[in-house]
C-alpha cells in the first residue's frame, strides 16, 4: 500500500516478524495495520476502508496509587516498543454496562483518512474534531460505537478524536487536602496532546473543534468559559450539543460536602487521604453510587450531576452563564442546539421524591403515557423548584387537570433546562461579536433507528436526549446486527447534519477564508435574528423565534435554581 505520509512508516511482515523500515520518507503498510511516528514514540494502528484508526492511545500516566485525585501527568513517552494502538483502552471507573472498566483509562483514539499528509512546509493538514462523551460525568466511554464512526473521516476528510476522562468521585472530588475537576484536567491535557501531536497523524493543531454531547457538552461549556482556555488557546471552534446550562456548577464547599459522604461510606475519617487511597477502585464507585441518594435539594444540579465540575476558581471561575455575559469566555465560532423532548428519559427522576418507586418503575419499563404525575404533584414540584416563582411558572406551563402531567413537565424541563438556557447562553456569546450558529433537532426516528435511547422516544413521537448522535455521526450501520438501519429519509438527513458539523469545522466561521456559515441557508444567530436550524424529514428549515415569551420569563428569573 503506497500511502502519502511522512510520518508513517512501512511495514513488511515476514512470517511472525514485523521489520519496519523508512523509504524517503514515505509510508506503506500491511493490508491490517500502519505505524505512526511521533515524539511520544511509534504507535501500530489498524487500516479500515479508506481510513486509520489509532486507538487507546496514551496522552497521560495512569491515575493510580498516588496519582489518585491528582492533576493528571502527561505521557512523556510510550517505551522504546512499537506501541499496539489496534484496541481500544479500558473505560473509567464508573457503575453500568460496560465491562472493560479500569482507573487506567486516560486514552483517546485518532481517526484519520488515508489521504492525510503530515508534517512538514505546506501540508495540507486537515481540521480535527475532539468529541467528548456524555453520562452525566458518572458513564460513558471514547469507544462507543454511536460516535466511533469512519464515515465521517472516510466522507468529509476530518480527523476525530475520542477521548477518556475521569469519571463520578475519581474525576470530581474536593477536601482540605486534595481538591480538584480532574476530569476536565484530564480533558484539557487530552487537547494539550492534540495540539502537540495530532500533526504526526495529519491534523491541524490549529484547526481544532472541541464537540460534546450532554455532560459532553457541558465540558465544551466549561472550556469556553475557563480562565485556561482564554490563555492556551487549545481549540479555534466548539459545538455543544444538549448542554443543560442551567445546571449550576456547585460550589466548592457543596463538592467538599459530597467527599464527606463518600468517607463516610468508605470508612474514613474525614480528610484521611491515606485512608482513601487506599480503597479499591470498586469500593469507591460503589460508595459514590450510595451517595447519590440524597435528600431533595434546594439545586437540580444537585439533586441530577451531584458529580458534576464544581467552582474551583481556576478551571472552572464561575458560573459559565455569568462567564458568557460578561465576556470572559474564550472568543471561538459556536454551533449549539438543542432536541425537542430532552428531559423525557430524566423528567421521573427530578420527580422522584414525589414518587412512590413502584410508579416510577412502571414508568420506565413502558412508554410514558402522563398517567404518572397527578395535578396536585406537578403543581407541589414547581412550588419546590421555584418557590416564590412557581405561580408564574404555572401560567406558562399550566396543569392539564387531567392527572396526566408528564409531558407538561418534560416541555417546562426542556425549556428550563436547555432551550431557554441554550438560548441565553448563543445571546451572550453572540452580543460579543462571536459567531454562533443555532439549532433544534425534531426528527422523532423510528424504532429502528433510535439505538441511544429506550424504545417509547420513538414510540412516542418524541425527540430525546442523545437523539441526535447518530445521524451526527452516521453511525446507525453499526448497529445493524441489533437490527437499527436508516432510512432513506434518515440518511439524508444524517448526511446533512454530518455535512453542516464538518464544514462548520472546516471553515471556523469568522475566523478563516472569510467564511461567515456552515451553509448558505444558516444565518448566524444574534438578537435581532434569533436564527436556528430545525433538523428534521422531510426538509430542515430555518426558524425564528425559539419559543420567545418563555424564554424571556426564564431568563428575567435567571438559572439559578
């Protein structure tokens, strides 16, 4: 295989004996396997169909023993060995389904077309895209499939990154002795590595989009908002995709609350690091699981992500709403959006304290048909959440007085906690002069194209949270063998989402080639054009509005709650 890039290096394969050997500086390699060369060392990775991927990728030492809780250290080399990138690394610590778990996890995976060139005077280096998964900061993982997908380098020629962090009481954790969001650390030397590395595999460092979705996109948030990125200059464009601004980051004297309750759980005196870190890595993700049943609090954010990055007054100053208005955010082009039912699969657990758990079990093991919340419980909860607004609130959402609430509590959900916030935060960014680009996802996907969420989103007409990943990515193909496929409607669809998210990296709007949109038919966002793209079947079109007279109630209460 003759391929065009310095940095690869040639591989022949002599019964069981891999030589490797350099021929001016070009590349060739077995039909199954390429190598990389890079300060870090040589790295082996895997030859797909028009593409290379390098995956568990070391960018930093492993946070175990006593780099527990500690910032995390970068990866000065991988070893005098080829490294073997063919697999994926562990997943962080964290309860759920995934088996291949490990505190040794800070990993990301490079995806790259085979046309890229690296290195060098005038090389055609390619725009990177870094995706950070979601789950809450407690689950996810960089491998899974719904965005590992090689159509978006082999069909747009941009480089992905997917990236591991810390995760749950291991990635956000505050006492009197260690203190840190080393989850979002772990992030920022992710895109330290980027920046230091990803020309070797053809991309540019100075072309790069952070992406996220969920707590994903919450980090994306944290990053523009942070003292860090406004001095590093680490990425040039970022998109958040479902980011809930109006979760309130806690502060450090709530985070030192939860590490309170995590040594209680785990037997230990209270700032007793020894103690600590001398606990398995199971105990304390079983512990942190323990100590998410609280009584209600005062905040969503709380009662929802008590895991969540709290104010440390470095990485994270202040709130990033209160960042944005200010103007002390990192001035990078933006493409934020929302979906159109995202509280649907959560609503019942802000709810819960209003529930007995039997009829929160029924609820999601079925199809939510409203049954679940009676008058009286939805009009108690908002007296709750919002005390002396609650009446106000009321008007805008009102009790249907037919015991069938549910779907009144997701639309107040979704409006408080992402589309009115969303819509806050593309004000603020955009009054400063930034480019930034809206959208509203509203293609309710049939079951069989509906792999990232339980069956009655789709059953039901509805549109929830993480709905969008895979027509993002274009990934419903790896779902087949679980019967998911796309439809033709849904592949062009797909296919123009994929086009509009890499192009709007591509071209970094506002900032190279006198690009001012991803596409000719979406206006940037600003107040006096609230512009936002509404994907869907048949045709997406461009919007006005948002949902006005509801947004300017939230946003003249704030999103403090």
């Amino acid at each position: 295989m003759a391929l065009s890039r310095r940095c690869l290096l040639p591989v022949l394969l002599v019964v069981t004996l891999t030589v490797v050997f350099a021929l001016h500086g070009a590349a060739a390699g077995s039909e199954d396997d390429v190598l990389v060369k890079t300060p870090l060392g040589v790295a082996r990775g895997l030859v797909g169909p028009g593409f290379f991927s390098f995956r568990g990728l070391p960018y930093a030492e492993p946070p175990v023993g006593n780099l527990r809780w500690q910032a995390p250290v970068p990866k000065a080399s991988w070893g005098p060995n080829v490294l073997d990138a063919s697999a994926f690394g562990h997943c962080c610590m964290q309860p759920g389904h995934w088996s291949d778990i490990s505190e040794d996890c800070l990993t990301l995976n490079v995806f790259t077309p085979q046309n890229a060139t690296c290195g060098g005077t005038g090389a055609q280096l390619l725009p990177v895209i870094l995706f950070i998964h979601g789950g809450a900061f407690v689950n996810g993982c960089s491998r899974e499939r719904v965005f590992t997908s090689d159509f978006v380098v082999n069909s747009t020629n941009t480089i992905l990154v997917t990236t591991n962090y810390r995760l749950g009481a291991l990635g956000t954790f505050a006492n009197d002795i260690s203190q840190g969001n080393f989850g979002l650390l772990d992030q920022i030397t992710a895109m330290e590595w980027v920046k230091a590395n990803i020309a070797y595999f053809g991309g540019d460092p100075n072309r790069v989009t952070i992406s996220g979705e969920s707590a994903g996109a919450m980090s994306v948030g944290m990053h523009l908002a942070s003292p860090v990125s406004i001095q590093r200059n680490l990425f040039q464009a970022a998109i958040l995709e479902s980011d809930p601004f109006s979760f309130q980051s806690p502060s450090l004297n709530e985070a030192k609350e939860y590490a309170t309750f995590l040594g209680a759980y785990l037997a230990c005196p209270e700032n007793d690091m020894a103690c600590l870190l001398s606990k398995p890595a199971e105990e304390v993700i079983a512990a942190q699981s323990k100590v998410l049943v609280v009584p209600w609090p005062p905040k969503l954010a709380i009662n929802a992500l008590p895991w969540m990055p709290f104010v440390d007054g470095t990485v994270i100053a202040d709130q990033a709403l209160s960042r944005y208005a200010a103007g002390k955010f990192h001035r990078v082009p933006v493409l934020v959006g929302t979906n159109q039912n995202e509280t649907l699969t959560f609503a019942m657990d802000i709810t819960s304290p209003l529930h007995n758990q039997a009829r929160i079990s029924s609820l999601s093991r079925a199809a939510p048909d409203g049954s679940a919340i009676y008058d009286w419980e939805y009009e108690s909860l908002m007296y709750v959440l919002f005390g002396e607004h609650a009446l106000e609130v009321l008007k805008l959402y009102p009790p249907t007085y037919t015991g069938q609430d549910f779907y009144t509590l997701v639309r107040m959900t979704t409006d408080f906690l992402f589309v009115c916030s969303t819509r806050n935060a593309a004000l603020s960014l955009s009054s400063y002069g930034v480019p930034v680009f809206t959208y509203h996802f509203l293609r309710s996907a049939p079951p069989h194209t509906d792999p990232a969420n339980p069956p009655y989103c789709s059953v039901n007409n509805s549109v929830c949270h993480a709905s969008e990943l895979v027509y993002v990515f274009h990934s419903a193909s790896f779902f087949a063998d679980e019967g998911y496929a796309f439809s033709p409607a849904d592949s062009q669809l797909s296919w123009e989402m994929l086009r509009h998210w890499t192009t709007f990296a591509h071209t970094q709007p506002g900032r190279n080639n006198n690009a001012t949109v991803p596409s000719a038919l979406w206006a940037p966002f600003s107040s006096s054009n609230l512009a936002s793209m509404a994907f869907n079947v048949p045709q997406s079109s461009l919007t006005q509005g948002f949902n006005k007279l509801n947004c300017d109630y939230w946003d003249s209460i704030g999103y403090h709650f």
